[in-house]
C-alpha cells in the first residue's frame, strides 16, 4: 500500500485490479470493433485503392457523427458515474432518457445533411469526381443510421459508466462480427448474391447498427441490470438537471465535434496529396485504431474510477488515483507504440497496395507507435480525469486550439505548401500533442477539475 499527501492510501493492488476489470472489456471491445473494421478496409482495398479512398471519405460524416455522440456521452458519463458513486439508479435512468432524446434530434440534423446535401459534404473532402461518384450513395444509404446510434450510444455509455463494462463487450462482439460477416456476402456476391461492391458495405453497416439496438435494448430490460427500472424514470426530467447536464456535456460535445471536423480535415489535405497517399492513410488509421482502442480504454476506466471517487466526496484520494493511473497509462502506451511498430510491417502487407502505398503506410505507422504514449497520456487526462471530475470547458477549449491552430494548419501546409510525403505531413500534425500535454500537465497539477456535479440533484 502506497501513501501520498494528507496520509490518504490507497491499495494498489485493489486499484489495479479493479482497473482490469472495467478497462479490460472496453480494451476488447474497442479492439473486436477496430479489427473488424480493419477487416471491411482489407475487403474493399481488395477492390482497387479507389474504391478505398472513396470509402475513406465517404465515412467522415459518420466519424464525425460519432465522435460528437461520444462527445456528449463523455459528459453525461459524468453523471453515470457519479450517481453511481452514491447508488442513485433513478436519476441514472433520468440522465439516460435524457441523452437519448438529445441523440436522436442530434441524428435528424446529420440524416438531412447527409441524405440531402451529399455532393456539398463530400465535395469538402475531395474534389475527385470519380471518388466523389463512388461515394455518394453510400453516404446516403447509410443515413438512416444515425437514428440507430441516438439510441445504443447513450445505453453502451451508462453501462460503461456503471461498470457493466462486459455488456458493451459482448454487443461489440456480435455486431461487428455480423457487419464483416455480411460485408463479405454482399461485397464480393456470395451464397448466390450479386456483387454489390461499395454498396455491399453500406447495406452490412445498416444492418448491423440495426441490429446493436435491439440488443442493447434486450440488456437493458433484464433484471441484472443495475439501472433498470419504470420506463417513465427515463423521461421525468426536471429543469435543473437538464441544466446541469447540459452545462457538462455541451463542452464535451463541442470538444468532440471540434476534434473531429480537424481530423477530417487532415483528409482534405492528405486527399489532395495523391489517391495512392491517401489510401495508404486510411490503411494506416485502420491498423492503428486496433491498437489505440485498446490503448485508450484505460482513459475511459479513469473516467468511471474517478467519477466514482468524486461522487463519494474523495477528493485528495481523487487526485492521487489520477495520478496512479497516469503512470499506468504512460507504461501501457509505450508498450502498444513498440508493439505497433514491431506489427507494422506485416498487418500494411495485407493490404491491395501498390510498393509505394505499402512504403507510406509503414512510415505512418512508425509515426504512430513512436508517439503512442504522449497520445494516451494527453486523452487520459482529457477524457479521464478532466471529464470525470466535470472540468470539461478547459479541456474543450486546450484540445481545440491545439488541434485548430496547431494540427490543422500543419497538415495543409505539409501538403499543399511543402508537398511532403503523407507520413512527414502526419509527423507535422502530431506536433500538437507535444503543446497538449504542457496544458493537460498544468491544469492537473493545479486541482481545478476535482467536482462534484451531482450535488443538490
């Protein structure tokens, strides 16, 4: 048992055992979902580097989509897990029905731009009209997902939040698992099917999302789930606490949306690179998603053991726990770095690319793993310990400027301005995560993100 300030201890075998148990489903979640994806990458490469490019673009209104729902999670999270801190099921299931109303108006604003202004969208990201014209019905086949994941979102992150971490798992496990399985079907014309092509995986994707609320609506409804309870809990709000939900979670939200649309614009820039650049990106971010997810489940552990200790009234015992798994998290990321780097070589092998394309996805992939810590120890902190203890409106405005006046504009000038080759371009982004954790440093250093934010509810 070790001890820090204030003589307050805490056992680091029970911390760490507690850990593996909430990290470990998340890290096999993520890591099923970015495996599969890598195999929907690998079977569409096989159809030509275009058509890959044309999926890579085709899916950022869906990145983006996504990342602001997880945006908005993380901050509603903050009430999961402290409500759970203090056994209040009820307004857990209040803060969840909540969510999902916001989710699904959310999924209406994106249905429409995705489903109306196709051409507009996809013209942001490349100016190919070839890509352009594989890409537009996927785009707008897909849409009607949106509405799916306004409702298995908000239910995957309460479970999380209250440690049923083996649920999201499991429903992970079977989704994606069905999408590859129906990619490969209707992709390449299986079992007496016609090739579909491109179309194939959007019609699996659609599917698929289909299929994750029926069942993450099935775990809901069973009795050992802790925060089952009266269908009308889930709707009786009352001012205050959308008030303080929203308070919390639209810095979160506009940080998550922020992030995201600076990532896409990565694309635009390295898009206009080169086709064969820019396939050798979307390979290199599908291989690297593997090891990241399973990476980064630590920061959403620390966001759940956190938010627990906080909605206790721990406060110092907060501080030191962040601080442990800080350490935790620098330790993990650079041994997935090292182990990204040393699979870099054979897993860019499995990909339909041409020499030069195989040549710049492994350089991106050295650039990752080599810089695998400093991105773990910087999200930890963002969505970790900042997010769970409600200080969400530093951590928005730090990532946003440096992903907006750092990254952004590095990788235009990178590539339209220095026509460096992509992975000296993706070296150049990543000089924000150098300015980010100088900001994450200080501000965990000063306290300021230790709140409680249920008090009063």
């Amino acid at each position: 048992m070790n001890s820090d300030n204030n003589n307050v201890t805490i056992d680091d075998r029970q911390l760490y055992k507690k850990l593996v148990k909430i990290a470990l489903p998340i890290s096999v979640q993520g890591v099923v979902s970015a495996t599969l994806g890598l195999v929907d990458n690998l079977m569409v490469g096989f159809l030509g580097e275009a058509e890959l490019a044309a999926v890579g673009i085709a899916t950022q209104i869906y990145y983006i989509h996504y990342l602001l729902l997880f945006g908005f999670a993380s901050g509603t999270a903050t009430f999961y897990a402290q409500f759970f801190g203090t056994k209040d099921y009820r307004n857990i299931r209040r803060t969840i029905g909540f969510a999902i109303s916001a989710a699904t108006i959310v999924g209406v604003v994106f249905f429409i731009i995705g489903f109306f202004f196709t051409d507009g969208l996809l013209n942001i990201y490349s100016n190919d009209e070839t890509l352009i014209a594989m890409a537009r019905p996927y785009v707008r086949f897909c849409s009607v997902t949106f509405f799916f994941l306004g409702i298995s979102s908000p239910l995957e992150m309460a479970f999380k939040a209250t440690q049923q971490t083996k649920v999201p798992m499991v429903i992970s496990a079977v989704v994606f698992t069905t999408n590859t399985a129906l990619n490969y079907v209707f992709i390449f014309g299986k079992f007496g099917l016609p090739a579909m092509g491109i179309m194939g995986a959007a019609l699996a994707t659609t599917i698929a999302r289909g299929m994750e609320v029926l069942i993450v609506l099935y775990f809901t409804g069973r009795k050992s789930n802790s925060f089952r309870g009266p269908v009308k809990d889930f709707f009786d709000w009352n001012k205050e606490m959308i008030v303080r939900i929203a308070k919390n979670a639209a810095p979160t939200t506009a940080n998550e949306l922020l992030w995201s649309i600076g990532q896409t614009m990565y694309v635009a820039a390295f898009s206009r690179i080169g086709t064969t650049a820019y396939a050798a990106y979307q390979a290199a971010a599908a291989i690297h998603s593997i090891f990241s997810f399973a990476a980064f489940s630590i920061g959403d552990a620390t966001l759940i053991l956190v938010g627990e200790k906080l909605g206790e009234g721990k406060l110092e015992e907060t501080y030191i726990l962040g601080k442990k798994l800080l350490k935790v998290g620098v330790a993990v990321g650079l041994a997935v770095g090292i182990l990204l780097m040393i699979c870099a070589k054979p897993l860019v092998g499995l990909f339909n690319l041409t020499d030069e394309g195989k040549y710049y996805a492994f350089m991106i992939l050295l650039v990752y793993g080599a810089l695998t810590w400093l991105h773990l120890y910087n999200g930890i902190n963002i969505t970790g310990t900042l997010r769970g203890g409600g200080d969400t409106t530093f951590a928005m405005i730090a990532e946003s400027c440096c992903v907006w006046f750092v990254a952004v504009p590095m990788a235009f000038f990178g590539a339209l301005v220095l026509h460096v080759p992509i992975y000296v371009a993706v070296l150049m982004v990543n000089t924000e995560e150098l300015v980010k954790s100088i900001l994450m440093t200080k501000r965990f250093k000063s306290k300021k993100w230790l709140n409680n934010v249920i008090g009063g509810l």
